[in-house]
C-alpha cells in the first residue's frame, strides 16, 4: 500500500458553511495524491460534527474528531496533527478556497527543497488583492524589531523567481513536513487566537530552516477582506503581550504596550461612537 502522502487538518468552529463547500472541493481536486482531511469540530457545546458525519461518512479519508473543549486554533491543529499520518502536514482555515492546484504545486516545490520548513501560498482577498498583515509588523519595527512577514510589501523584495523566503507565514495555509511539526511540539497553546503562527514558525526557524511563500501557489481568504471586530482583539492584545514577552522580554513588552496604547484609546472610542 502506497504511503499516505498528506494529512490535512481543518480547525472548524462553527464555520460549516465555508468548511463543508471547502471540504467537497478538495476531495473533487486532489488527484493523484494519497490524503486524508481531519476535521477537528473545535466547538463542544454544537452538533457540528454530525453534519461532517453525515456529509462525508462514506468517504473514509475524512475523519471527524470532536474536541472536548475550546483551547484555541493552535491547541485544534495539535488535536488532528496527533491524529495524522501524512509525511505532510497542510493546516488549512476554513474559509478558503483553492486555486490552479496550489496544493499540488506545494508539495512538489516542499518536497524539492529539504531547506523549507513552513511554506505557504500568496494569500488572497476576494477581490484578488494580497493580504496585507501589517498591524503586528508595525510596531515590530517602530520597537526596533524587523519581521518579513507575507505580504505584498515582501512580495517586491524579490520578484524574479516562483518564490520568496520569510521570517513567517499564515496559519491560514501553512504546508510542513510532519516530522518538523512534531519536533517542535506543534503550536504552543498559550496563543489562544492569534500570532500563534508567528511563535510557530519562529520554532521552525531556531531548527535551522527557512520559511517561504510559493508565489506559483494562491488561495483565496474568504473572510480575510473583512476587518476583525473589536470584541476580538482582546484575544489578539494577549496573544500578542505572551509573543513578546515570551521572545523579547519585559522591556520590549512594555515598550510594546506604551506604543500600542493609543491605536488601543482610539479602537475604543470608534467602537463607541
């Protein structure tokens, strides 16, 4: 029996109406590659996956597992990585859609070049738009500290070539051999939502490799053109105070705070007019 090539793990919380249309079009679009796509219902109190169950219960390459509390984004793909068989991993949101067989192009151009670790597509809106993920980076920079995240800014640093390396890549699709993501414990589940990605390949790089992006290789983020609703940056201020500190210390964190404080005052009072 040919040796199961890629493991795909899709964190759904509450989301079926992107994950089930996500889900019939891989199964339709993977040709010629032995995979399995884990679903990993990450909200207890739904029923969530029952409707997985029935949608796909005849298709044996598609598990269900059903976590028995919310830890997270980071601590759902831990729950289907332990799970897994693939070589590869492919951590895939949701709310995406594939485009020209970007999976396909993933794995040839991963399985080519030993030296990459994370890999990740262009990531686009919608409207064919990059996706721009400056908000973190920003105050990267204006503390002193430099990250090449992906980004149309990156995409011009080298625009010869079907690729580019950077510090980090998205979590929305993320392509790594499994042996890396076990050697490294998975994602950390302190980061409950957001920048676990940023702390993921972080890890990745301190083994030695590098992170890129495939510019041959696009996905579509469904919901990436949308802004994220005050209500949730909470979870983002935290992840990102924990980032910090766990990386740079109590001085750059509190350097962090005081520069990010007004941006903070202003979401505030926007959000109350």
């Amino acid at each position: 029996m040919d040796a199961l090539e890629l493991s795909i793990i899709i964190v759904d919380y509450k989301s079926q109406t992107f994950s089930l249309p996500l889900i019939t079009d891989l199964r339709k679009q993977l040709k010629g590659i032995k995979f399995e796509i884990i679903v990993v219902d990450n909200y207890p109190d739904g029923n969530a996956d029952d409707e997985f169950r029935k949608a796909f219960d005849a298709d044996k390459r598609v598990k269900i597992i059903k976590a028995e509390k919310n830890n997270g984004y980071g601590s759902g793909n831990n729950l289907g990585a332990k799970e897994a068989g693939g070589k590869y991993l492919l951590l895939l949101n949701p709310d995406t859609k594939i485009c020209d067989e970007a999976i396909e192009k993933m794995l040839d151009f991963l399985a080519k070049h030993g030296e990459i670790g994370a890999l990740s597509p262009l990531i686009m809106q919608a409207d064919g738009k990059n996706l721009q993920r400056d908000f973190f980076a920003n105050y990267q920079r204006l503390t002193g500290i430099t990250v090449k995240h992906w980004n149309e800014k990156n995409a011009k640093i080298d625009k010869s070539g079907d690729f580019f390396y950077v510090d980090m890549v998205t979590g929305a699709s993320l392509l790594i051999r499994r042996e890396i993501y076990q050697k490294i414990d998975g994602f950390d589940e302190n980061f409950f939502m957001y920048i676990e990605d940023d702390d993921f390949c972080r890890r990745v790089a301190k083994l030695g490799y590098r992170n890129a992006v495939l510019k041959t290789a696009k996905i579509i983020h469904l919901e990436g053109k949308s802004s994220t609703p005050f209500a949730r940056k909470k979870y983002y201020y935290k992840s990102q105070n924990y980032y910090w500190q766990k990386h740079y210390g109590r001085f750059q964190t509190i350097l962090m705070k005081i520069i990010r404080w007004p941006y903070v005052l202003y979401q505030k009072v926007k959000n109350m007019l």
